[in-house]
C-alpha cells in the first residue's frame, strides 16, 4: 500500500471554535444552480428575483453553457417592488410560456431570492398552484437561494431538501439501501458506485439523480451517506423519514475516500480485507498523484476564510495527506455531527472558527502571512494585492474533486497558485 497514509484519528474532535458574528463576504445560494442544473437534465432552475441575481448566475455559469441554459430569471421590476403589479399572475404567465417552450422539462424549482422575500412573495403557494397546473408532465417545487442569512452551498441543501417529500416511501420490509447524498459530477457518481458495487453494495441511490423524477425511496433500511458536508437540512428531512445517518469523512484525497467508502462497507457488513483489495489499485494511482503535488505543499501554512463548509475536510485532506500546515481553518457553520469523523483527523494546535468577522479575520491572515489563502472571490484580489497567494474556494466547489482519481486533481488545485507564485519570483 506505497504512500497511503494511515487513517488515524489525531483527537481535535474537542478542539475550541472561536465563533464570530460579524460582516460576511460570502456568495449567496443562487450559486448552486451552477452545479445542480448540470447535474440534474431535466429540471429547470426559474430564479424569482432582481437583475442582480439574473447577472450573478449568468456570470457565474455563462461559461459552462454548451446547450440551451436550464436556468433563468423571472425578474422583479419596480412595479412589482411597489405593489403595483400582481407578481403572481405575471410569475404564471412566464410559467406558462417557459414550459410551453420548454416541452423537455420535468422538474421546475421556482428559486426565491432576496427581492422576492422583500415583497413576500409566496413561492410556496405558487409552486402548489403551479403544481396543480402541470402535474404529471412537469413538477414545481420551490426553495430560497436567498443571500441574507446563508452561505453559498445552503442553495444545495434547500434544493434537496425540498425533493425530500416527494421521495416514494420504502417498504419496511425493504433490503437495505445505500443513499449517497449530495450532488456530485457524473464521472466521479461512476466511480464511485463502480467500487461500491464491487464491494458488494448492490443497492446504491443517488440523491440527486441525474433524472429529476428518478427519485429514490426512502425509509428506515436507507442508510444515508453524506457526498457533501452543508446538507443539514437535508439530512435532517430524510432522517424523519427513516434514514439512517452514517457518520463518515467525505470522499476527499486517498484517505477520505478509503474511509468514506468504509463507513458504508461498515454498515453493509463489508470486512476491511475486502474493501482495502477492492480499492488497491485506485490508492495506489491516488497515492502517486498525491506524492507529486507533495512535492510543492509538504511544510506550506495555509488559511482557511469561512466560504463554502467544505473547509473542514479539504484542511483534514491537506494537513493530513499533503503535508501542509493549518493556520485557521474557518467555517460558515460547524455541524459537530456531520463533521466529527473529520474533525477527529484535524492535529491539536489548528484555530477553528466559524462565522465570519471579516475585518477581524483580515487582521489575522495579515499578522500570520500563510503561504496561502482559500478565500472567496471578493476577499482574493485585495489579499494578492497585499502579497498574499490565494485559491478561490468556489473552484474547490465547480470542480469534481472527490473520490481517489480526482485526489490528484484536488491536490494540483493548492498546488497551482504556490507553482505560479514560484514562476514569478524566478
Ligand atoms: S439572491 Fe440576493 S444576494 Fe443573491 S444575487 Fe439576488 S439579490 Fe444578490
């Protein structure tokens, strides 16, 4: 087993969290609809909201177009803000006319946004009369991407959570089920069901499915495996349907997808012989792609800004697989459940903190000076200007980096801006 690291807790389960309420510089949940409309074919993300958020996601997703979009902006104009429009009659209106158009559509998730929270606009009643409307040839379903109180994967976790009802129940006599929760990319959702099948788990789901309407069932023989770790509300509605959590890391780098893939081989009865056997060649092509961006990353400090939850694991990945030291690792939330299994692997002497202040969190990084500095796209171009080397956390968010055969991938991503920041200074 050349290079892989042993899975060995290093006990910061414990460990103190500095919690900060102040400013936030974060992106708001419309952002998910980048990675979830090409994720799920054929659904169709109807933003309610400003030309604001009709700019943030074309800009967002403009360059990843290759087909006819399967999202837009239904946008509320002054007249609307005033009352002085029937924001609803015009919402059916656009409905209507988009499905008309759009005859391929099975899924529509009507996105509230901040504008529509100002004017209370109900899109819960709206997806219902719209629903009543349209099924069986097209489903309305709604949630908030809204930016005033979530951080940018929340839309992920609202969005699934509101398929959650609509998920068939289980028998109760049902065999068991894996449910891998989380959007992930079509090659990695491969991959990993490849080795879980041949492990021996058969009955593998995905949630979301690439078919909007294929929708797993769930009861109390799903085991649920969290893919991504901001889905809390997700969990927690699938949970009051019968699943059953299975704490486990996420599926980051060699040691996070051996013990992902080990927590569902634990509760399928799956000896570690057999899945260590099953997974060999894939460590060991994870691990030599991971002893190259060591190379660069062995020693280097680096600073986690609180952007997308996805902090914890990608520190546990970087501290623990490549070498690199942990300043401050922050996060917009800390769910202690879903995160244990990865907090356990973080060393002893790491600063946690979650929520943001960011003047303060500013004060920090400049009197610590990391190598680098994962951060969001607002905080990145003042940092590089102060002489600081950044990584933008929402291209660890757009690119498939789970599972052993993006382990390398995942790696270059810390790597390439230190490798850039070398180039310069030669
Ligand atoms: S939902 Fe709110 S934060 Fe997001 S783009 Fe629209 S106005 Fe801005």
């Amino acid at each position: 087993m050349a290079g892989v690291i042993p899975i060995e807790p290093q006990g910061c389960a414990s460990h103190e969290v500095l919690r900060e309420r102040g400013q936030r510089e974060v992106f708001c949940g419309l952002t998910g609809i980048v990675w979830m409309h090409r994720k799920m074919q054929d659904a169709f993300f109807l933003v309610v909201g400003s030309r604001t958020c009709a700019h943030l996601i074309q800009s967002a997703a403009g360059v990843m177009i290759f087909a006819e979009p399967r999202f837009a902006t239904a946008i509320i104009d002054e007249r609307d803000l005033a009352g002085l429009a029937d924001a609803n009659a015009e919402l059916d209106r656009v409905v209507a006319q988009l499905l008309q158009r759009r005859p391929d559509i099975r899924t529509l998730f009507l996105v509230g946004s901040c504008p529509s929270e100002v004017i209370k606009l109900d899109l819960a009643r709206a997806a219902q009369r719209l629903d009543a409307q349209h099924f069986p040839q097209v489903r309305v379903l709604n949630y908030s991407g809204s930016g005033i109180e979530t951080t940018f994967t929340q839309g992920e976790d609202a969005c699934l959570a509101a398929l959650v009802p609509h998920m068939p129940q289980a028998k109760p006599a049902a065999a068991p089920q894996l449910l891998v929760v989380g959007t992930l990319a079509d090659v990695v959702e491969d991959q990993l069901q490849r080795l879980l099948h041949a492990m021996g788990i058969d009955d593998v789901a995905f949630l979301p499915a690439r078919h909007s309407r294929s929708l797993p069932e769930v009861g109390q023989n799903t085991r649920m495996l969290l893919a991504q770790p901001y889905l809390a509300d997700t969990a927690r509605a699938l949970q009051a349907r019968g699943a059953v959590h299975v704490p486990a890391p996420y599926p980051l780098g060699a040691v996070g997808t051996t013990a992902w893939l080990g927590a569902a081989g634990d509760a399928f009865g799956v000896t570690r012989a057999h899945l260590l056997s099953v997974t060999e060649a894939a460590r060991q092509r994870a691990s030599r792609a991971l002893a190259k961006q060591r190379e660069v990353l062995q020693g280097k400090s680096v600073f986690f800004f609180p952007d997308s939850q996805l902090e914890i694991p990608l520190a546990r990945f970087v501290s623990q697989e490549l070498g690199m030291r942990l300043t401050e690792v922050g996060t917009p939330y800390l769910h202690r459940a879903h995160m244990a299994p990865e907090l356990e692997q973080l060393p002893q002497d790491v600063r946690l903190s979650e929520g943001q202040d960011v003047e303060r969190q500013l004060d920090r990084v400049h009197a610590q000076r990391p190598d680098l500095v994962v951060c969001g796209l607002g905080l990145a171009n003042p940092l590089e200007a102060r002489g600081l080397t950044t990584k933008w956390s929402i291209e660890l968010v757009f690119t498939p980096i789970q599972g052993y055969d993006q382990a390398g991938d995942l790696a270059e991503l810390f790597a390439r801006p230190l490798n850039r920041g070398m180039r310069l200074a030669a």
